[in-house]
C-alpha cells in the first residue's frame, strides 16, 4: 500500500498495489489489517480514500491461487482464516465512522468479486465511467461470500443482488449508479478530482452527514458474526467444488498473470 496525506481535506488516500495479481493477496491483508489499527490512533483525519496503483485495476478480489491450494489440500481452516481476514477488513472500512472517518472507495478499472465486496464496504463508492464491476465467481460454482448480500444488499433490493451473482456477468459503472449501488459517477480520469469535490461538499455539513450515516447503519447495522456466518456457508461450498471448477480458476488466474504482463510491457514501452 502507498499512502498519501492531504492536509487541507484532512484525508489520508491509501493506494493498493498488490504482486503479483491485484487481488487480496495475504500480504495485502496483513498491510491493510494493520494500516486500520494505526488509523484508530490518528488525529485529524476525517477521510478515507481507498485507490488502486495498478492502472485499469481497483481490484481483482479473492487470491484465487490460494483458494485452489487450500480447496486441493482440503485445508478448510486455513481458506477459513484467510476469508476472515477479507471480512475483518471490509468491516473495519465500513466501521470507521465511530472514529468520525467516512471512507470512501475511488474504482477505477476492474472492481470484481471480492475487489467490488471491498469498495461496497466503503460509506461511499466514487466510480469512473469505464470501470466494471460484478461477481464472476458463479463460473467456479462459488458466490461472492465476503460482503456481498451484507453490503450490496443495504444498497440495492436483494432481488437484483442475487440475479447479479447468478449471472455472472460485469456491469459499467453507469449501470451500477442507475441502481444504486454506487454513489457518484466520474467521467474517465476525473475519478480523484471528483472525490476531492466530494469530500468538499461533505465537509461544509459534516456533522449532519455523519449523524445520517450513522443512523442508516443502525437501521441496517452490519456485524462481524454476520460477516463470519455468510464465510462459513461459502467455506463449506468451496470444499465441495469439482475439478472442473478448480481448472476454471487454473485458467483465470493464468489469464490475469497473461493480461497484466501484457499491460506492464506496454506500459514500459510507452514510458522507453
């Protein structure tokens, strides 16, 4: 993670670069785990802007490379542990509010699986227009089970949540403002100047904004066991995929590994 500090805004913008795919790796976790329990400490932060440093990328979701591990091992507490870790800091991001933080996720690029659970957990979701988010996991018979009906589901009907999972499919962030399910739409590489605008906006009615927030989480509170309950049912289901589910994510995270290669050799040429 890179994190940068804007004094005037009082928000502290944490980036994410995670090698050698743009997902939740372990390490990732770790970084991000104990950047919120620093973030408990500091004074004089009222935002949290959660970024991506991978252009074209927010984020990829869930290391898929080590669900296929553990699932092959049949290390059911070890995909356990490592999908508790994924929820602790989705609730940590939503939870900031009882220190005065309102977090707020800037996606641009690919927000998928559970890279779109991570920026739902956020109070705010700022998106460009070019990004597409959606939960692919229905394609290796697994559903999105680190956030997605406890965050998704306060923002949309759960109706339109569950016919997202099943079919799989990417939508554009136009799609996902016309929902609801994100709360501002950027034009492509305006997403940071629309966040700051955002932060402005909100910060001339702070306390009001706060208070609302607030009262929308206490009317539809999110909580670690429920985080916790909806792991353990996708825990049990991934033990019990079939080969051919485990070659389907074989083949995707070649396909991320082939498709990041690509786009960093063009990126060293353009910069040569």
């Amino acid at each position: 993670m890179r994190v940068e500090y804007d004094s005037k805004q009082k928000a502290l913008w944490a980036y994410m670069r995670a090698t050698p795919r743009p997902c939740f790796t372990p390490k990732l976790l770790e970084e991000v785990d104990s950047f919120y329990n620093q973030l408990a400490d500091l004074k004089h932060i009222h935002y949290l802007v959660g970024a991506s440093d991978v252009p074209g990328v927010y984020n990829l979701g869930g290391d898929l490379e080590l669900f296929v591990k553990y699932i092959e091992q049949a290390d059911k507490e070890k995909l356990r542990h490592y999908a508790y870790d994924c929820v602790q800091c989705s609730f940590n991001s939503a939870d900031q509010l009882k220190h005065g933080v309102t977090t707020i996720a800037l996606v641009q690029g690919s927000a998928l699986g559970g890279g779109f659970e991570a920026a739902l957990a956020c109070n705010v979701v700022v998106a460009e227009e070019s990004a597409m988010m959606g939960f692919p996991e229905i394609l290796f018979n697994l559903f999105p089970g680190m956030g997605a009906f406890s965050f998704l589901g306060r923002r949309i009907p759960m109706s339109q949540v569950e016919k997202m999972i099943l079919s799989g499919q990417q939508y554009t962030a136009a799609e996902m403002f016309e929902m609801g399910a994100i709360d501002v739409l950027a034009k492509d590489g305006e997403g940071e100047r629309a966040v700051r605008e955002y932060i402005e906006s909100h910060s001339a009615q702070r306390n009001t904004r706060i208070a609302i927030q607030k009262s929308r989480d206490r009317v539809n509170p999110i909580t670690m066991d429920e985080l916790r309950d909806i792991v353990d049912i996708w825990v049990d289901l991934a033990m019990e995929v079939d080969e051919e589910s485990l070659r389907v994510m074989h083949r995707l995270v070649r396909a991320q590994n082939r498709k990041l290669s690509t786009e960093r050799l063009v990126a060293n040429k353009a910069m040569a």
